[in-house]
C-alpha cells in the first residue's frame, strides 16, 4: 500500500511541475494602445474592445496580453510620438496608434518598426509613414455617405455648414473633402461661404463652436458632422426640432437622444470598439505567427441609426463600456 501511495504522489507531484513549467513558459507580452485623447468616449470604447481581445485572444496565441493604455489626457500629437518612443524604448511588443496628426507621430512609428516593433493604425491613419496597417473607417466613404442622407432629410435644397475637429487630422480631411465633391452632385444645395468650422474634439469646445456658428450664421439650414463631439453634450443644437437638419458621424449614448428628439436625422456608427479589438488581432497574428494582413488599410463598416434602431445600438453601448 506504501509504494502505490507513493507511486501516486509522484506521479501528482510530476503532473503539478508540467502545469507548473507550462504556465511559467506563457509569454507575456504588452502591447501599447495610443489613441487621440482619453476624454473622448469613441476611444474609451477602443480601449475596451482592446482589453477585451488581449482577454479572449491571449490564450488562442498561448501569450498573456496586457495592453499600456498610454493615450493623452487631451488631444496631443506630439504627447502621441513621445509615447510611441517610450513604448518602443520600454520592451512593448507590438503598438496601435490613432494618429492625431500623421506628420508629428511618423518619425516614432518609423522608428518603432526599425527597432522590430510592429505598429498597427486604427481609426486615423499615418499613411506614410513604415506602419504595416490601419484599421478604419473608408473617410470619403463616410464624407459622401453624410450628405447624401443630409440631402434627403433636406430634400435636396438649402444652405449647409460642415462641423470638423483637428484640421491637421488625416481622416477628417478625407471626409470633409468628400463632404464638398457629395455635396457638388446637388445644384440646389450650396455651402455656405467659409462653411467648413473647425473645433478642439472634446464636447464643450465642439459643442461652443457650433452654437457660435449657427448663432452667427442663421441661413444654415442643413449641418454635417464628419465628428459627433458637439452631440456628446447636452442642448448641443440650438434650434427647434426639424427646423434644421442634421446628420454626425458616430452612435454615442448621448448622441442617440438627438435622433428622439428630432434634432438629429441620421447618425453614422463606426467600429469604436472594433478599433481596440481588431488592432490587438492583427499584432497579435503579427508578433506570434509573423503573419501580415493581405490589405494595409482595412474597413471598418459604417451603421446606419435612426430613430428605430437607436435602442438596439444603446445596448451595444452598453456592452462596450462595460455597463
């Protein structure tokens, strides 16, 4: 009896070293997330969706995944660079970045990729710089698809103004451009002389631009929103339901309150969690099978919410915020 019992100890005690040495030869690995601005909620889900995927994803690539959220408290292209370096400099195996401005954060993706770190784009791209991909939104898809919805709410015919965040910011630029080429194809519509306003992307300065616009311009009669960061805030649009119209990019919470009360036509939802998501599943197939993805820009699709579906999105929300 002694020597089976024996014989079973050691037989335990050897399955406990080879679960013992299988966990200790689980990489960990840390992948940096350096979005626009941790204020804005689109990236707060982006984050999620990243937190999420290092969770589910980590055991399918046999590696522990913990993600370094380093994203500026405000909007900041160089606090982006700076970040980008001193994730490289710090052992990150692999970075996601939205570039706030393409030109100011090129030179420490370029040098992250040199260094053997691979760096992905999401949401706003920095095309020229060494980066393999970007995950995103078709820009002058979304910039064409916004007037044609603001055209049929408007019935093709008025005065229209364009609301856009950073200036220097890749993405928007593609959007707003693709806003004017759209809004060309209507002959009774026309954009308004210097109809292109320019906001900081938080809600209260987005939201003062607007009111400060359409106070001053009360002809508008159509807006579009390539950003939604006006409609993040409360009693954003200053005019009487149906009055004006309107149609934003992005699905947030507070933004769907606009679609109910009539204030807001049509919303165009991006892929906010997908970003953090999708960003992780490309480096992760990257650093572990050194695979790269057959297309460097990769669409994300565009959802189309109104008034009917508005709830269904809320509790997308509600699963990406973690609520």
């Amino acid at each position: 009896m002694r020597h089976v019992f024996s014989l079973v100890s050691i037989v335990a005690l050897l399955c406990g070293f080879a679960v013992s040495s299988h966990a200790q030869d689980k990489k960990k690995i840390v992948i940096g997330l350096v979005a626009k601005s941790q204020s804005n909620p689109v990236f707060q889900a982006a984050y999620s969706g990243a937190k999420d995927a290092a969770k589910e994803l980590g055991p399918k690539y046999g590696v522990e995944v913990v993600i370094d959220w380093q994203t500026p408290p405000n909007e900041d292209a160089q606090k982006q660079a700076q970040a980008i370096e001193q994730l490289a400099n710090g052992g990150a195996a692999g970075i996601a970045v939205s570039a706030s401005d393409a030109n100011t954060v090129t030179p420490a993706i370029d040098k992250a990729m040199e260094m053997g770190i691979p760096v992905f784009c999401f949401d706003s791209d920095a095309p020229r710089s060494k980066r393999i991909a970007c995950y995103g939104t078709d820009d002058e898809s979304l910039g064409h698809q916004l007037i044609q919805h603001l055209a049929k709410a408007m019935n093709e015919k008025g005065t229209v103004a364009i609301l856009s965040g950073n200036q220097s910011a890749p993405n928007l630029q593609k959007r707003v451009n693709a806003a004017k080429e759209e809004l060309a194809k209507f002959p009774n519509m026309k954009l308004l002389d210097d109809g292109v306003f320019y906001a900081v992307e938080t809600p209260e300065d987005a939201a003062k631009t607007l009111a400060a616009a359409h106070s001053t311009h009360p002809e508008i009669e159509g807006w579009c929103f390539v950003g939604g960061w006006p409609l993040f805030t409360k009693d954003a649009c200053k005019w009487n339901a149906g009055e004006v119209k309107a149609v934003s990019c992005d699905a947030l919470p507070p933004q769907l309150g606009y679609l109910q009360s009539g204030h807001v036509q049509v919303l165009l939802a991006q892929d906010c969690y997908g970003w953090g998501y999708k960003s992780i599943e490309l480096l992760l197939e990257k650093i572990v099978k050194d695979k790269q993805p057959e297309k460097a820009k990769i669409i994300d699709p565009l959802q189309i919410v109104t008034k009917e579906n508005a709830a269904d999105v809320l509790k997308m929300w509600d699963k990406w915020l973690g609520k």
